[in-house]
C-alpha cells in the first residue's frame, strides 16, 4: 500500500506495530528514554486543556522529540510516526490508568455510558510536522462490579488508555462502535496512510 518508503515509529506499542504491520509499512522502532518515561514526552494534561488538544499536542511532542532523536543518534534520516491515544468521557481525559484501582474506577466510570476515543497520528519530517486526527464513539454495556474485577485481574487494562483493550477481552464489553476500530486501537489506518502517501516514492536513506 505504501511503496518504497521505511519510517521510524516512535512508540513501543505492540499494538501500533501490528497495524502498521497489517498494511504492510516498513518501519524501525525508535525508542525514546528519558526523565519523563519511554515515549520522551510529559503527557500531565494542561490546565483546561480539551481531550482535542491534549492528544494533538502529546502527538506532536512526540513526533518531533523523534526527530530529534534521529539527528542527534545520527541515524538515516527517514519518517518518523509517533500516535496518541487518549479516551474522553463528557469531555473528562481518561489517560493510561497507573494501578488497579485507577483501572477500576476509569471502567467504573464507562460502564453503561457512550465515550469518545481520539487518536492523532503525527508524522515529523525535515523540522515538519504533519497530523490528523481520528475520533470514534463507543458505547459499553453496563459492567457488573464481579466483571470489571475479572478483567482487572487479567492485567489487559493497564497501559491502555481509559483502562480497556478493544482488540482484547474488553471487546464483549462494547455493544456499539462508531468510527475507526484502529483507531481506538491506537493507530487509525486510514489517517496513517493519508499522511505517509505524501512520501511514497521517496527513497529516505
């Protein structure tokens, strides 16, 4: 789909990994350590800052915390795709829960209830950054507390935004989707390779 063209994916999520794998884009993992954790980036949310801004701001960070990365290991220059997850409940950030508990409280909060995923897809490039943004709506089904303790104790909820995985366990959970399920994946398709076809054919090297 995307010819002649290898990027750099500046995230270590497996799951962005398996979709850029799915339509068949070259990539490199570029791994970014520093003080703030592995994506390089602080993602503390601003003071009233909206879900909109927040994960195009953190998208965007990240891309260009890539791009520097390149030029300061000396790599060859290529792409680099950084993505943003966040999910958004009557306009509330629900980010990456960092316990148990903060799991149980976020599927506390979804259950019975319509949220919104967004996900922005940012691509750096020669100092440029270009972004789109994918926004789905999901509705859950109303969770029994013996349900949401079940799922917290497979350990799927951590490290995923709002607290669940679409493509896991958490898909009997949903009884309706609008939008892009890649998107609310992590990486939506489509946007993805809007953004790399304004390179295709270009040998980065």
């Amino acid at each position: 789909m995307i010819n002649n063209l290898s990027i750099y994916l500046a995230s270590a999520s497996p799951r962005r990994r398996e979709l850029l794998q799915q339509i068949h884009v070259k990539y490199e993992v570029l791994l970014l350590r520093t003080e703030h954790g592995r994506n390089g980036v602080d993602e503390t949310p601003e003071k009233g800052e909206s879900p909109e801004t927040y994960v195009q701001r953190i998208a965007q960070n990240k891309a260009e915390a890539g791009w520097k990365a390149v030029l300061g290991r000396h790599l060859p220059k290529r792409v680099v795709l950084a993505a943003d997850t966040m999910v958004s409940l009557e306009g509330e950030i629900l980010g990456k829960p960092d316990s148990r508990e903060h799991a149980e409280s976020m599927l506390k909060k979804l259950s019975g209830k319509t949220h919104q995923v967004l996900t922005c897809v940012a691509v750096a490039f020669d100092e440029k950054v270009e972004m789109l943004l994918s926004t789905s709506t999901v509705t859950f089904a109303v969770l029994s507390e013996s349900e949401i303790k079940h799922y917290i104790m497979t350990g799927e909820p951590l490290d995923k935004a709002g607290g669940y995985a679409i493509q896991g366990i958490a898909a009997a959970f949903i009884t309706r989707i609008e939008g892009s399920y890649s998107g609310v994946m992590g990486l939506p398709l489509y946007e993805t390779v809007q953004l790399l076809k304004k390179y295709e054919g270009n040998v980065l090297s």
